[in-house]
C-alpha cells in the first residue's frame, strides 16, 4: 500500500468518523415538545420548600417567578423542589490600619433537590454559587444596605442559573 492510499485511506475514516459524531447530535430548543411536554409548562408546575432566611427567601421568590411567568406557584405541582440557600460576605480588600475592608463579595449558594411529587423520584439535583461584588462604605448603616444590595443581586442571579438547570433536566 503506497503513502498516498494509506492518506485517502485515512482520510475517508477521518469523514465517517465525523458524520457519524454529527448525526449523533441532537439540536432542538429548550421549550420544544419533549416526552414530558414542554419544558415551559413543566417549569410552572414546580412547587418550591418555603424559606428559612432573607436570602433564601429572595431566592426563592426569584425562582417562583421565573418558573411560573409570574403567575406564582400551582395549585397541585407535579414536581416539588427542596431548595436550601445559604450566603456569605466576605472582605477581599482589607485596610490593616483602619482595621476595615473596603471591598467584598457576596457569595450566595444553593442546593436543590427536585422530585416528582407523585413518585418522589428524583429529576435533578445540584448546587449552584453566584457572586455579587460589593464596596463596603464607611458609614455602617450604607455598609449593611450596600450588603443586602449584593445579596438580591446574587439570589436573582442564582435563581436564574437554577431556572435554567431546571429547564435543561425537564426538557429531556
């Protein structure tokens, strides 16, 4: 077999074998009709735990929304979710004179469980983190709003990451 042969040869496996990896693929968009429905409809059947804080209670109304439209929660849900949301301000730009950060983040953190509430088998499970920078002020009382700003930045932004994992894991 002679060098060029052996390069066709090689050649022609190199496009069936990337025909194949393409026709394997499967492209179609997220509220597309599935097995289980759309992922829109499935979404608004979610009942979400109640919350134990603030911060989870942010986040969790941020899911509510995104989830059902604004139309709120559902009378009978087909899927319950556990939703468990913690939260932690952290000073990153530490002044050791004045004993005082001037910069932070919020790191907010979620851990969910979502069951069908007819079986209780699982559909997904995870963890997701959001982060909000923020400036601590000098004045206390600018400090702690400026903190509780942060915070609901970060609850939307992890309620939007959860929604979207949701929506992945129902769409299938």
């Amino acid at each position: 077999m002679s060098l060029s042969e052996k390069a066709q040869r090689s050649a022609r496996l190199l496009v069936l074998g990337t025909l194949a990896l393409v026709a394997s693929c499967q492209v179609k968009p997220l509220y597309s009709d599935g097995p289980q429905g759309k992922a829109g409809t499935a979404l608004a059947s979610i009942s979400i735990s109640e919350a134990d804080d603030r911060v989870e209670q942010l986040a969790r109304n941020d899911l509510i929304f995104l989830t059902s439209g604004g139309a709120g929660e559902p009378a009978n849900a087909q899927y319950k979710l556990a939703l468990n949301v913690t939260s932690e301000v952290m000073g990153v730009l530490y002044d050791q004179e004045s004993d005082t950060a001037g910069a932070g983040r919020v790191v907010v953190m979620a851990d969910y469980n979502l069951t069908r509430a007819d079986t209780g088998e699982t559909v997904r499970s995870g963890n997701r983190t959001a982060v909000a920078l923020v400036d601590f002020p000098e004045q206390e009382f600018a400090k702690v709003r400026a903190t509780r700003d942060a915070e609901k930045r970060a609850s939307k932004e992890l309620a939007e990451i959860v929604r979207a994992d949701l929506a992945a894991a129902l769409g299938r």
